[in-house]
C-alpha cells in the first residue's frame, strides 16, 4: 500500500488557535482547538491583541497535542500547511512564523492556505467526490461569497456581500438583542422559540438576478424596530425579533445561491462558513436544492466554524499540484481568494 501524505495543517487567523493532522485529504488523524471564546466574550468582540498573544502561548501546546492523538511524531509530517490570510494580522503571524519556522527545521514544504478556501475544503474533508462544477455559498464571520468551483484548480467569484457579512449580521443583531458573543449561535438558539413569520424585515435582492448580498439594511431595520417599540413603550417578543431576521437572512442565502447554482448549471451545492452551522439555513438550502433536483452537501457542524483539518484538506490538493510556498511567505489581511 502507497504510503499517506500526512499534513499537519495550522490555522490562527481570528481567535481560535488550532492545529491538525490530516492524511491523504481526507482522513482526520487530529483535529485540535484552543478556543479564546470565554477570553473575548467580555469585551463582546476579538481584541485583536489579546488574540495574538493567546495564539503564541497556545500554538505549541496545539500541535504537541496534535500530534501525540494522531500518533505521530514530526518525523512522519510530509508537509505544513497554514493559514496567511485573510484575517487578523497579528493572529496570522504567530500561527504563519511557527509553521515557516518548523518547515524549514524538518526540511519539509510550506503550504499556504487562503482561509476562505479551507472552509470551502470542509465539504470535501466529508465529501471527497462531491460533484464538480458546484456553487459554493460561503459565509463566515467576516465574508459572504457565492464561489462557482469548476474543478480543484479554478474557481469564481459569483458574488459578494456588498457591506456586513451574513455573520458579522448576526453577531451585531444579537448583541443588540443582549445575547453574549458569538452571538450567531445564541441568535439560533433564541429563534427556536420565536415565530419567523411575526415581523416582515426587509429582503435585500438588489438589482434583478444580483449574485450580490447586502445585510446592513436588515441589521438596521432590526435595530430601528426594537428603537422603536423602546420609544412607544411596546413590549417586544426577542424571539420573534431572532426568528424573524434569521428567517430574511436565510430567504435571502438560499434564494441567490439557488440562482446561482442553476444559472451557472452547477451539479451541486456546498455550504461553508461558520453560519453554516445554523440549522435553518442548512435545513432550507437542503429542501430548495432538493425541489431543483440539486444535491445540497454541508460539513458536519464541528469542521463549519474555524478549524486546522479543513485547512490540511485545502492543502493536500495543493500539495498533489506542488504548490508550495517559499518561507518569505507573509501574512496577508485581506487576502483575495482569486
Ligand atoms: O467561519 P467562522 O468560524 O469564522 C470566520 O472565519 O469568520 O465564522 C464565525 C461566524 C460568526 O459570525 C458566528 O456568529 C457565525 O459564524 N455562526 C453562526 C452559527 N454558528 C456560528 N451564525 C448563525 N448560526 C449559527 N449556528
Ligand atoms: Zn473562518
């Protein structure tokens, strides 16, 4: 038997230091995560700065506990991949000037990954034969893209949210609900108990057949509802008010990503990002996917929202084309995924 590719894949581009090991692209030997939630959950936000100074007290930890569950020792690591952008850049350098630093002691290559790529690779970490062309709809807490992937080397920006990301939205709504940070998933959990259909908030559609997206006008709608029921002295039901914005957030995802998917004959739907993980929009992408005769893939909850596995899954592909990235590699904020 040929022997596997093992990547150990490093990702620190926002609050989440995390390391892996990954086989062959698909086959997760080690999936760690030292989560800084609990840090930043008092300022309701990252703070960039204490970010990257949890990043470098945990980088080492991760991988030495990345590798011990995986059984591995540096000697069977054939690659390190890691994240450069886009992202928080003092985040990203800690967990990039490890991986250069360790590439280069174990003589191995540096693989690059475009963080948006890895959650993109998520799918394919679960569905390594997904069908190819697919429309991608990836939304995160910091992009909201519709991604046509035509094969492993080529993909396309369909479109782009044009002002707040489809979780950055639901974190600002949710805080003005008073849920503590991250509030995405505080918002889902709030909605279960409220009616979708109680308050109409506003669908941006823009321009007829727009693959664009636009969330601010909801957040403010949001706000200026619950601004209002303030003044006039009306009780407001915030669950109703959870429900009813994640209810025009999905009509809006899943309606662009329907288009996109048939207009562009795509032979299936992926979902990626950390909003992914909500079970409304993974439940009505499924049901419209299905009505269109579509196969709708989304990655199990724990590999949606920043990881390392998803980052050595993009890597390996990388890997298979060689390529590799010089060690002057530098962290890139605002990388562009073209
Ligand atoms: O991809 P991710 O982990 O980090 C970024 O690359 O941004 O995404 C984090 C975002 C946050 O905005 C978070 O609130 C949102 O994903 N999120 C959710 C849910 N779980 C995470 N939004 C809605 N419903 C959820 N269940
Ligand atoms: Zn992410």
């Amino acid at each position: 038997m040929a022997q596997e590719t093992n990547i150990l894949a490093i990702e620190s581009s926002c609050d989440e230091t995390a390391a892996a090991i990954v086989s062959d692209g698909t086959r997760i030997r080690a999936n760690i995560i030292a989560s800084q939630v609990a840090v930043h959950r008092r300022f309701g936000g990252v703070v960039p700065e204490i970010a990257s100074r949890h990043h470098m007290e945990n980088i080492v930890p991760v991988v030495t506990e990345a590798l011990a569950t995986a059984g591995l020792a540096f000697g069977d690591v054939d690659a390190v991949a890691v994240t450069y952008g886009p992202g928080l850049v003092g985040a990203l350098l800690v967990g990039l000037s490890y991986a250069k630093s360790l590439a280069y002691a174990l003589g191995k290559p540096l693989i690059g990954v475009h963080h948006l790529l890895g959650h993109i690779y998520a799918g394919f970490l679960a569905y390594p034969d997904l069908p190819l062309p697919a429309v991608c709809l990836v939304v995160s807490g910091g992009h909201t893209n519709l991604v046509y992937l035509e094969d492993h080397t080529t993909r396309r920006i369909l479109g782009s949210t044009r002002d707040d990301a489809a979780g950055e939205a639901f974190d600002k709504v949710a805080r003005v609900l008073g849920l503590p940070y991250p509030g995405g998933p505080e918002l889902e959990k709030l909605a279960r108990e409220g009616d979708p259909r109680a308050i109409p908030f506003p669908r941006a559609w823009l321009e007829e057949n727009s693959l664009d997206f636009s969330f601010s006008g909801l957040k403010s709608a949001v706000i200026n509802y619950l601004h209002h029921a303030r003044q006039v002295g009306q009780e407001v039901n915030r669950a109703d008010v959870a429900a009813s914005f994640q209810a025009a957030v999905v009509e809006v995802l899943v309606t662009k990503t329907l288009l996109a998917a048939t207009s562009y004959r795509a032979g299936s739907i992926l979902l990626a990002g950390g909003v992914a993980a909500n079970s409304v929009l993974r439940r009505e992408l499924r049901s419209a996917g299905e009505q269109a005769g579509l196969p709708v893939f989304f990655p199990p909850r724990e590999l949606c929202t920043d990881n390392a596995a998803m980052i050595g899954c993009a890597a390996y592909y990388q890997y298979l084309r060689r390529d590799f990235a010089p060690l002057s590699l530098n962290a890139i904020p605002d990388l562009p995924l073209n």
